[in-house]
C-alpha cells in the first residue's frame, strides 16, 4: 500500500504537467489564428491579393487570385523594368487581363513592352482617341489583336469568385471638350469583388469625372480604394470618399510629386488606414471576409 501510495503521488505532478502542457498546446493554436494571420499564411491558391507596385508618379497594380492575374495600369515606359522583375520573381509569364485607364504615358507606358514579354489574354481600354505620346503606339500594337475590348458602356466579367465590372464615363461628350484633362476624367474605374470585399480603381478621374460617378448613383461603397490621379485633392474628393467609405485607401505617387495634403488630412480625418507607394510596394491580402494592407521597405 506505502509503494502504491509514493507511485501515486510522483504521477500526479507528473500527469498534471502534461495536461497543462496540452492546453497550452491547443491556446496557441487557436488563440493565434486572428484573421489577420489566417491572410498572411493563406496561400495564394485560397486569397485575392493585390499588389500596387512602386512605380514612382505612376500607376500599376498587380491583382492575383488562384491562376489568375490581372492587371491594372502599366507605369512609365521606365517602369518595366520593376514591372517585369516583379512578374518573374513571383513567376508570372501569362497575364489574364489588362485594363489600361486612361492614355497617359505614366498608365500606359510600358504596355507595349508587356504586350511583347506576356501572353495577354484580354485587353480592356476607354473608347476615345488621345493625343498623348504614347497612345499611337499603343494602339499600333493592339490593332490586330482580337482580344481588345473598347468600353463605352459599363460591362462585367469575372474568373471564379472573383467579379470585375468596368464603369466608363458616363457623359464622354462633356470631358471631352476639356482638352487638357479629357484624359484623367476618361479613365476607366474598376470595381473589383471578391468574396464580401470590394476594391475601387479610379485612374486619374478629377473633379468632373467624380461628379458624374456620383451622379450615377451606382453602389461605390467599397473596402479599398486607389485614390484618383496620385493623391491630388479635389472639391468633391470627401463627397467621393463618403460613397466609398473604405476601410483603406491607396495613393500611388513618389516623393518627387507627393501627396496633397489636404488629401492627405482628409483622410485622416475620416479615420481612413492610408498607404503610399512612395515607401515602397503596398499588398493588400483579401480572404473571404478579411482584408489587411502591409507596407513593403523600399
């Protein structure tokens, strides 16, 4: 009985320790698997992520989801080389879709260099004529092609459960008498929805452009936004703002042009989380129902 009894009392220390040991096990495991963790270690093959790239005062973005890759924006004709470096170490050789906003040299600079080193599937383009450098080159590499899609009217399509709907000006005529910025305001905006989560792409639309996309009373609410024309400040951008209501917004722009500020405390302001490719790339991890931004060092 004396030897059962010492038996007894080493194993209950012993016993209880392993069963703490257990518990902690099982707190640790669970206690640290936040949403936002879920999205930092989800694999590609199961999140939507977006890659808006340090271009400088320029803009690209990179969208990812499963196989497919899209893109939005092609930066300067000097941006490639970030461009292409990008595709390759993330072993990107075939691009499902490309939507240029507008004919601005620093949207649609390295198109026709990504046109050459890319499997394109679908091009998508506003329906106007530019008189910007570039657009004539552009166009000279496009003509043959019978995946190129001129949007004059708002249209959809999608991969999966990821959705893209494209929304062209809706009044062209009226931006058009404005020479000098007809093509910030005729860029296209793009709605991307994967999941619960929405992201709005605005170009370089300005003042006039924000008007009409308000007046058409389209739903813009959404959980990300790029903001308009590298972070420029407008009469209605809070009027913009507050049809979108987003989580985090998004200024693609360097040190050389940054910012405006008013742009800038607006959102503040507004208690909207903001991020600035003049820092570096900025990735935006999307499950389901959980988005988070993170900042990449230059």
């Amino acid at each position: 009985m004396n030897n059962n009894k010492k038996k007894t009392n080493y194993l209950l220390p012993f016993t209880l320790l392993l069963l703490f040991a257990l518990i902690a096990a099982l707190y640790f495991s669970k206690g640290f698997n936040s949403s936002e963790n879920e999205i930092t270690s989800t694999s590609k093959n199961d999140s939507f992520v977006i890659t808006n790239l340090n271009v400088g005062k320029a803009d690209c973005a990179v969208l990812e989801y499963k196989n497919y890759v899209g893109l939005i924006d092609a930066g300067t004709y000097e941006a490639f080389e970030t461009i292409d470096k990008f595709l390759k170490d993330n072993s990107i050789s075939k691009i499902d879709f490309m939507i240029l906003t507008h004919y601005d040299q620093d949207h649609i600079g390295s198109a026709v260099n990504i046109l050459n080193s890319y499997e394109v599937s679908s091009i998508y383009l506003p329906d106007y004529v530019s008189q910007k450098e570039y657009y004539a080159g552009l166009m000279e590499a496009v003509e043959n092609k019978d995946n190129v899609f001129f949007i004059d009217n708002n249209m959809s399509f999608g991969y999966e459960d990821l959705y893209i709907d494209l929304y062209p000006a809706s009044d062209p005529d009226s931006l058009l008498e404005d020479s000098k910025n007809m093509d910030n305001n005729m860029s296209l905006v793009s709605m991307i929805t994967f999941g619960g989560k929405k992201f709005l792409f605005t170009g370089d639309i300005e003042k006039d452009r924000i008007k009409q996309l308000l007046d058409e009373q389209l739903d813009l609410s959404a959980d990300y936004i790029k903001m308009p024309h590298h972070g420029g400040y407008e009469k209605n951008s809070e009027q913009l703002l507050s049809a979108v209501s987003p989580e985090i917004a998004v200024i693609s722009t360097s040190g050389e042009r940054p910012a405006d500020e008013k742009l800038t405390a607006l959102l503040s302001s507004m208690n909207i989380e903001t991020y600035d490719t003049t820092y570096g790339n900025i990735v935006i991890y999307c499950n389901e129902d959980s988005i988070k931004a993170e900042q990449k060092s230059n």
